[in-house]
C-alpha cells in the first residue's frame, strides 16, 4: 500500500512539471533580500503642497485656511480726509494713482488676511477696471465715472460690487463724515461673492524669487520718494526688512490696528496720464510700454513694462529683456506719469 502512494505522489509532481507549475522551492532564511530603491512620496507631496500653497500675490506660504480665502479687490480713498485708512495694513498688494484733482486713491487686493474694516470706499474708474480685470477678481466700489459704469454695464465679466445697489454690504461710520465714511469688510464681500455666485479664482502675472534680491550689485535704495504734484508727496523709508510709508511727510498708519503701512517691494510704473476734455477725469494709458522701477530689500531696479492688449498680463522686465521676479512680500504698485522721475538714496 505504501508503495502505491508514493508511485502516485511522483507520478503527480512530473504531471506538475509537465505543465508548466513550477515547484516552489524552499526559501533560503540565511540569504538577505535584495532592497528594491525607494521614492521619497513624503517629500514630494511637501514640495508639490508648498507650490500649491503658495500666494499668487505675494508668492509666501499661505496655511489651508488661508488658501481657502476668496480673494478681491477694493477702491480706498486717498485724500486727507480719509486718512488714516483701514485695512491697507493687511492687504496683499495696493496700488496707488490719481483720481481727479490731483487726489490719490488706493485700489487694493486682499486674500491672505480678513480685515474686519475696509475703507473709505471710494468710486471706480476705467483704468481700476483694467487692473481688476488683469487679476479676474471681483471689486467693491461706490459708484463711478460714467465710462466706468457703462463699462460694467456693457460688459458682464466684470466682477462690480457696487454699494448703490448693493448696500447691505456696506454700512457708514457715523464718526466720520460723508462722503469719507463708507466701509465694508472681508467677511461682507466674500458673502456678497458666495451669494452671487462669482467667479473669484483669481490670476496673476506676478513673479517672485528672494534670490535675485540678494544680488550684491544692485544699486542701493533704502530711501524713496515720489513727488507726485504740488499738493501729494509720498515717500518710504527702508526699515526692518520693509519700505514704511509716509505721506505728506507723516507717516501712514492702519486705523484698524494703528500698525505702520510697510511693504516688502515697490512698483514705480511710468506712463501717460493725461485730463480728458472735462479737465477733470483722467486717461492713464496701460496698455503698451514704458519705464519703470522696482524697490526691494533697499535695492532698487530699473524696469520696463509691457502689456499688449486690454486682455494681456503686464510684462515687467529689465533693460535686457528678462522677466523679473518681486521678493516674497506685499507690494505697493505706483501708477505715475512719465514725466515724473522719483528719487531714491
């Protein structure tokens, strides 16, 4: 009997054989495995996160919170009366030009932070529609010049959050007088944007990269004015890392928090500005090329600047035809005209 099966057992492992079932062979405990070369997945998650998480408008980290801000955009008075401002402190880039009568006016950006207080609110004009536009983001604005509001009437993919109609999302503060007293916040505009379904993605043709601002060659600037007509002079003084902000030699300051107004880069943009036929508008062209400056970690770099169409980003680049890269930071954008030639030391 036994020697039946074990006739069967081999006659069974040479069917196996004959199949193609190869035999399993005992593994050798004392023989170490080959180790099989690895990826490092937890680093490149990281890396591809802090390229995420990176803001479009000062190139910084931004936490998950943070990221999940919508951001916007909204016209700031500049005139004396409306001074000092609230939430300028807190925004990621502001631009400033002229308005009428010689009066600047701040057009600012805000996403990474929440400023509970935003203003005064002042009225758009084209040239601010332009910028907004550049960005695909939405503005909260009083009003307007006529050319500006046929515009937003004209045009539906201009994101407008106008208070004239929509003044549930805005309110007047009764310790200040009108027309200098009207405010909005971060929380009201983003309900305003959530209630009307806006597209607020977002855009940028902003480029940063501390490196280059390294760069020992660079020309020394750590103190920069801008004499802008006979009544507004605006001037910064490099300190601790940032430009602080003085206007008509006083220096600006956030009412929400009394914290200095300072910024990591300044834009200087040289181009025509000129009185429309009712002396009183302006025409600030933005579309086409011109001169410039950029002002960073008291350094400072000629620049030229270029935008093609209304619908084109504003390429900014050094005499030789490079794109150049702002340090991570906020920035304030200076709009002048070209005849105006700020000094720096």
């Amino acid at each position: 009997m036994k020697k039946k099966l074990v006739f069967l057992f081999i006659v069974c492992c040479l069917t196996l054989i004959s199949c193609g079932i190869p035999i399993k062979p005992k593994e050798d405990t004392t023989t170490k495995k080959e180790e099989l070369p690895t990826l490092n997945v937890t680093n490149n998650i990281q890396n591809e996160q802090s390229q995420v998480n990176s803001s479009l408008y000062t190139g910084e980290q931004l936490s998950k919170e943070e990221m999940t801000n919508l951001p916007f955009m909204a016209i700031i008075e500049n005139s004396s009366s409306a001074r000092p401002q609230s939430g300028l402190s807190e925004a990621d880039l502001v631009y400033e030009t002229m308005a009428e009568g010689g009066i600047p006016r701040f057009f600012a950006l805000f996403q990474k932070n929440s400023p509970q207080k935003i203003g005064p609110i002042r009225s758009i004009r084209p040239y601010f529609i332009s910028i907004a536009q550049e960005y695909s983001l939405p503005f909260a604005h009083c009003g307007g010049s006529n050319e500006a509001l046929n515009s937003i009437k004209d045009n539906t993919s201009i994101k407008s959050i106008n208070e004239i109609v929509n003044s549930s999302y805005f309110w007047r503060d009764t310790k200040r007088k009108a027309p200098h007293n009207l405010y909005t916040s971060s929380d009201k505009i983003r309900k305003f944007i959530l209630d009307k379904n806006l597209q607020s993605n977002g855009a940028s043709f902003l480029r940063f990269d501390d490196k280059f601002w390294d760069n020992p060659p660079l020309q020394t600037a750590n103190e920069v004015s801008l004499k802008l007509n006979i009544s507004y002079t605006t001037s910064y003084i490099y300190k601790n890392n940032k430009y602080i902000k003085n206007m008509d030699g006083k220096e600006s300051f956030d009412a929400n928090n009394n914290t200095p107004l300072a910024f990591t880069n300044i834009v200087v943009q040289k181009t025509p500005v000129k009185l429309q036929e009712d002396k009183l508008h302006l025409d600030i062209t933005l579309v086409g090329s011109g001169d410039g400056y950029i002002f960073s970690k008291g350094k400072v770099k000629k620049i030229k600047w270029n935008k093609k169409s209304a619908e084109s980003p504003t390429e900014i680049i050094d005499e030789q035809g490079n794109k150049l890269s702002l340090a991570k930071g906020n920035t304030i954008w200076h709009i002048i005209d070209k005849n105006i030639e700020p000094s720096f030391k």
